[in-house]
C-alpha cells in the first residue's frame, strides 16, 4: 500500500519542478555554451494521444549528439513516447533542435551502428551493458532533418 503512494509522491514532485523549470530551460539559462552538460527541454509526440509533451531532461552534449539516460528505465513516459516516436524536437541554448531519437532499453530495436556518429556508437557500446545491468534506459540524439516540422513550440 505505501509503494503507490510514494510513486505518486514521486510523480507530482517531478511535474511540479518540471512546470517551473521549462521556461528557463526553453530560455536557455540551463544550457551553457562552453558547458557539455545541462538540461534540454524534449519535446515528444505522445504515444496514445498524439498530443505534444514537453520534459525536461539532463543532458551531456558531445557536439554531433546528445546523451540523455534515466535510471528510472522504461517506467518514464519520455521513454515510452520516444520508443513510439523517435522524431523529437528539443531546445539547447534557447533554440529549437530537431533529431531523431536512437533508444537503449530493454524489449526495443538496438539502433544499427550505421545510424550513429563514430563517437555515438563508442559511447553506447560502453553504456549498454552497464544500463541493462541497473534497467537504466538512454538514447542519443542526432540531428536528423528528415524529423517532422508540425510539432508545436
């Protein structure tokens, strides 16, 4: 009875800071220049909707790609989304990105190695077995200008 209650506790404590963290995100202000870390604001496709959502997620930025991961595994609604739907949009540095999603997580394709940069591929072949020893789950972004342009701001 108590573990519902926490995830729930859990769940409204992360839409709460989300709610106040997406405009700054979307601003920029978390996403400096000569930093290869900070937050992006995703934007997803909803699965079942259709509707776009908007996450806010940690990132490391590796120039040609980003690494986004949770420990929280597929439980994430990102993660499903992004499984659905691997054309995202997302904002670093206050500007829109487009790219497509290449996701790591247990019962989903492996992207083929030829879809990624060089060092896209080094860095997933050396998280993919530490992620499916702890059911974490990650993906690389690339920049991919096939990615649909309707999606909202």
């Amino acid at each position: 009875m108590f573990l519902p209650q926490l995830l729930d506790l859990e769940s409204t404590f992360y839409r709460t800071v989300n709610l106040f963290l997406k405009p700054f995100i979307k601003a920029g202000f978390t996403s400096l220049g000569f930093v290869p870390a900070g937050a992006i604001l995703v934007e997803t496709k909803g699965r079942k909707s259709g509707k776009i959502r908007n996450v806010p997620l940690l990132v490391t930025h590796f120039g040609e790609f980003i690494l986004v991961g949770t420990i929280r595994g597929q439980q994430s609604q990102w993660v499903k989304n992004l499984a659905a739907n691997p054309d995202v949009r997302y904002w670093w540095s206050g500007r829109p990105h487009k790219a497509k999603a290449h996701l790591f997580a247990r019962g989903v394709r492996r992207p083929e190695a030829s879809e990624l940069p060089p060092l896209a591929r080094t860095v997933a072949s050396t998280l993919e077995p530490l992620s499916n020893f702890v059911g974490g789950v990650f993906a690389i972004l690339t920049p991919d200008a096939r990615c649909e342009t309707s999606q909202a701001a």
